[in-house]
C-alpha cells in the first residue's frame, strides 16, 4: 500500500482545479523462461515442457481530489501479457496468450476528520521463486474497507474484507475469505480497554477435498494500574468454530493481580474460567493459581507457585492441584557466563474419567521440513486425527499437505513438500487415543541443568528432567510413569568455523526415544567481494520401543561473488536425505543467478534445478528452469 503525502509538490506536474496527480512512475519487467518438470505421485503423473514469454508494466502515482483533506489516492495498473507453448506428456497444448490486468487502487476519505473511510482494492499475480524450493505461482484478489471513527474516547474500526487466492504448486488450490472485524479501545492515565469482534467464513480447495469453516471470536481485555507496582488484568472470550468436520462453543473469563512489593520481590495471583462445547466433547473447568518472586544480589532468582484446576469433561471429571519451586543462577565468570537452573514441582490428579477415549483439542506441532513431529500421547485413533492452522479457519488434508506414520504405540505426523503447510509453521492437532483407567496419581517432577558459555565462542549446555508418576488409588490399575529426558550438547565458534553437537535421550513410558545430531559449517570472506560456505548435517531418531531408526544426512554449499562493481554471482547447491519408518525423502537442488546492470537496464540470469522424492507419499518432482529477465524502472 502506498503512502500518500498531505502536501504534494505541483512544479513540473500535470494538474486540474478539482483533481491533482503526480507524474506516474513505471516500471517493466520483460522475461524469457525455459521449463522442463517430471512430476509423478498417486494423484498425478505429468511430464511437461514450456516456453514462455512474459511482459510485465507497473505503473503508479498518487495525488488527490480538490484537497488532501477530502480524499487522497493512490493507484497503480499492472499489465501483464504471457505467450506460453506447453507440451504435456506427448500432447502439444495449443499456445497461450493470456492478458492480465493487475491493479491497485488506495482511497481516503476525509483523513483529518474524526470518522475516515479508507477503500482498498488490489488484484495481482505472482510467481515466488525461492531457493531451491517448489515454486508457486499465485493469483490473488482483495477487496477492503474500512471506516475509523477517531474520537478520543473511544476509537474505533470496522473492516470488511473479502480475498481470494489461487495456488499453483504440485497441487492446485483455491481459498476463499470473507471477514468482518469491529476493533475499539479506551485509554485514560490508569487504565487501557481493548475490544474486538470478529467474523471469518473460509473456504479452501485442493485437489478433490475441499472444506468450509466459520469462525466467530469476539474478546474484551482491561488493564488497570491504579498505582506503580499493582496491575489488575482482565479478560472475556466467547469464539464459534464450525465445519465439516468439527463444530464448538468456547468461552473464557480471566482475571489477574500483579504486585510488585519491592524493586526485588513480586507476587501474582491468577483465576481463570474456561468452556468448551462441541458435538462430540464437551469440558467446563475452572483454575486458580498464585506465584512469589525473588532476585537475591542480582544473580539468584527465586520462584514459588502453586494451582488448582477442576474440569468436568464429557468423559468424567479431572481435578488437579499442585506447585513448583525452581532457582536460577546466573553469574559473569573471568572467561564468560555461567548460569545453572534448579526446580521440583508436584501434582496431584484425581482422573475420573471412564471413556473408551480421551479427547485432545488443539494440541501444537512445529513442522520443519519433512520431520516426522510424534503426538504427545499413544494409542492414537488415527482416523480421528484433524489437522488445522493455528487459527482452526484451515483444514488440511492428508497425503496432500501432511501424512501419518504409525510406529508401535507412537503416531507421527509431517508436512508434505507439496503441499499448503509451510516449512517451519505451527500447527493443531485433534484427535482421541485410547484412555487410561480412573484413577488418582502423584507426579513429582525434578529439572536440573547448566549453560556454561566461554570466550565467546565455546558453549556447553547440559539438561535433565525426571517425572515420576505414584498410584494413590486403592487398586493397581495401570503401571505408573517414571520418564527422564536428558540432553548434553555444545556449540563451538572459531574464526570461520561452527561445530554443533547434540544428544537428547528421552527414557519415557509413552514414546521413549533417542536423538543424535552433528553439524559443520564453514563460512569463508576472504574479499569484500567474495563469500562462500559449505555446511553438513547428520541426525539420527532411534524409537527404542520398535529399535525403527531414521537418519537424515545432508550438505550445503553457497557462493557470492562480484566479479565487477555491477554484477553479482550467487550459486547455492545442496543435497538431502532421510530415510526410516516415518520418513523417507532425497532432495537435490542447485540454482545459479547472475545479475547485472547495464545503464538504466538490470538483466538477470537464472538457472534452477530441482529434484525431490518423498516416498512415504509417492511423491517425485524433477525440474529444470532457466530464466532470463530485465527490468527496468522510469520516473
């Protein structure tokens, strides 16, 4: 979105009594592309070769009607022509000639007034190229307004919005979103008041599936501070998630007291109301929890707290109640830092619940990669499994966007390379697993570890966990916990070179494991004008339960260089591979770009080449590109 100045400068502009505009800017973008792509996989089996020709032309400028205080604009045309010849598995497809008009366009309204409209249109497409990973191409579309009334005690929002993006990658997907929002606030010298509502209909399309989802969430927070060192915090909550596949009500009340008694020691007390309803689980529970802290000469820090929950769950009740007390050290040695850390906690449980299954709502997974992430419990009914964005408005699809591995007890999920999930992204899981008989348990929980950084470029860590489950019930009704995670590694910087190792070994009951991980990386500049690295990694996943080992190797390698003062070389290559029960994949890459600049004209050179499997999923993808682009920019 572009910006829009009050005051415009008029020498050398064209301009009208009633309407004024600034000299357009523009800029073209001419490129040449050779593709050739293999694509193999249940859902597809493709061969294709293309050649296309692209002429892209922006244009911008902004200015306003009669006075920026009226309305002020900014607006832009994208034109874009596209000739492509395609051949696809032995079939030559007829050229196409595709036009495309692209623009945007910022209007407000009455910006100095109390109440301002602001109107926002856009429609563009793109293709995003990143390294040596899938490229996708977009054509998306949105259409927003806003008004915001600015009244000091009480500025408030509204926004409607509707967007809708279409994705071209090893599968096409289509997402639809229409949202109204209302956002308001009241501030006075104590005191600040936030409230906001909102509603989302979402609809995605990938491949044969497609869902809708409805969501409605609207929340109001206060934060009080009638003095220094005393803050009252309150909130309410009342969210609606509907779909095909799952339909809830959740509602929650908070409340807070923070006292900060001297410059060293504070208090907290917390009381929280929490509701969920849904077709098929239903929970109501209540908690309340209260916390001292103390910094002791600037190096030790106490903390003391203590809880209380009681759920009432369609399956039967769970009440809980129990405390930690922990310590943290951390001091400036002659050679560097050293901080160690100290904590017990206990809890007890009193599960009554009686159900064949115990239902999991909402719980997180980071997916990096092709890493298989395991769910936290075991016994997992796979079929129940739903998994969603961390906003529950996107529901993903298996063996499209993620796939699911059962080892022994354990079940793993991971994303696709293909698919909608990004690398890295956060995600929910749902699902049920086969629940444990009633009973009431004591778990005493004992945290121990140290990180001893040194010189400022050696770095030794060490952490241990034990929990230790105890059956307070009359009968022996299951074999209780006694889990230890344990994890030792170092990091060393020496001049170009970083060394990384570490072991983690997680003795536990439900998915117990052993993880080994080693990486070198060597980064080299010896000239301003040169650089270059080279990177491997090992790492190894033992589930002691079935002895099934996974074992991801892999290398990287990149230079930069500028051969003269207007042209750049970049080159990245890597190599990768996984194999084991819940993963199997190889990925190879190369890509190589040459940029230049030849007076007002800047050409660039790209070469891609991309191949990967994921076997679990008998997906293959094997491509070749080389790009030719200039651009150019007029002002």
């Amino acid at each position: 979105m572009a910006t829009v100045l009050l005051s415009l400068s008029r020498p050398g502009h064209c301009q009208w009594p009633l309407f004024y505009m600034e000299r357009p800017t523009a800029t073209l973008d001419s490129r040449y592309e050779v593709d050739e792509e293999e694509r193999r996989g249940p859902f597809i089996e493709q061969t294709r070769k293309s050649t296309t020709t692209r002429e892209k032309l922006e244009l911008r400028t902004r200015g306003y009607v009669y006075h920026p205080a009226l309305l002020v604009y900014s607006i832009g045309l994208r034109p874009e022509f596209k000739r492509q010849h395609t051949e696809t598995t032995g079939t030559d497809i007829p050229k196409d000639d595709a036009k495309f008009l692209g623009y945007f366009v910022d209007m407000t309204v009455l910006q100095l007034k109390p109440y301002t409209v602001n109107l926002f249109a856009s429609k563009e497409r793109g293709d995003f190229k990143t390294s040596l990973a899938p490229d996708v191409a977009t054509e998306s579309s949105l259409f927003r307004g806003r008004l915001l009334l600015k009244y000091p005690i009480l500025p408030t929002t509204v926004t409607l919005e509707r967007s809708e993006s279409r994705y071209e990658n090893f599968f096409s997907s289509l997402e639809k979103a229409d949202t109204a929002r209302i956002e308001s606030s009241h501030k006075t010298d104590a005191s600040r008041t936030a409230f906001k509502t909102e509603s989302v209909r979402q609809t995605r399309s990938i491949g044969a599936s497609g869902f809708t989802t409805e969501r409605s969430d609207t929340t109001i927070s206060n934060i009080y501070t009638p003095k220094r060192g005393l803050t009252l915090t309150s909130s309410a909550r009342l969210g609606t998630n509907s779909s095909e596949l799952f339909d809830f009500t959740t509602t929650n009340v908070s409340a807070g007291l923070a006292l900060r008694h001297t410059e060293k020691f504070s208090a907290r007390y917390d009381l929280r109301l929490d509701k969920r309803e849904g077709k098929d689980f239903s929970s109501d529970s209540r908690s309340a929890s209260a916390g001292l802290t103390h910094l002791l000469y600037e190096n030790l820090t106490t903390s003391l707290n203590a809880f209380g929950t009681q759920s009432r769950l369609s399956a039967g009740d769970l009440d809980a109640y129990g405390g930690n007390l922990s310590f943290f050290y951390r001091r400036r040695i002659p050679w560097g830092y050293l901080s160690v850390n100290l904590g017990r906690s206990g809890r007890i449980e009193d599960d009554r619940r009686t159900g064949a299954f115990t239902e999991v709502r909402g719980e997180t997974l980071n997916l990096t990669g092709t890493t298989a992430a395991l769910l936290t419990n075991t016994n997992a009914d796979v079929p129940s499994i739903v998994v969603t964005n961390a906003a529950e408005t996107i529901i993903y699809v298996e063996n499209i966007d993620y796939v699911v591995s059962v080892v022994g007890r354990s079940v793993a999920i991971a994303r696709t390379p293909f698919g909608g999930i990004a690398d890295g992204q956060q995600v929910l899981v749902n699902y049920r697993y086969q629940a444990l008989p009633p009973a009431k348990t004591a778990i005493t929980t004992d945290n121990f570890g140290f990180d001893l950084s040194l010189w400022s470029s050696l770095r030794l860590y060490y952490q241990r966990g034990r929990s230790k489950q105890k059956l307070l019930s009359d009968t022996r009704s299951f074999e209780p916990f006694d889990d230890t995670v344990e994890r030792v590694g170092g990091e060393l910087h020496w001049k170009w070179s970083t060394t990384r190792v570490e072991v983690e070994d997680r003795d536990t009951t439900r998915t117990p494991t052993k993880h080994r991980m080693a990486q070198q990386v060597l980064s080299f500049q010896p000239t301003r004008d040169l650089s270059f690295g080279f990177s491997v990694d090992y790492s190894e996943l033992t589930l002691k339960e079935t002895g099934d080992v996974t074992q991801s190797s892999g290398a990287r390698a990149n230079l930069r260089w500028r051969p003269s003062p207007t042209a750049w070389l970049s080159v990245e290559a890597l190599a990768q591979r996984s194999r084991g029960r819940v993963q199997d994949t190889d990925r190879k890459g190369l890509t190589a770009v040459y940029e230049w600049t030849y007076f007002a004209w800047q050409p660039s050179l790209r070469y891609l080449l991309l191949d990967e499997r994921n076997g679990l999923t008998g997906d293959a993808l094997k491509r070749q590109t080389l790009l030719f682009q200039v651009r150019r920019e007029f002002r």
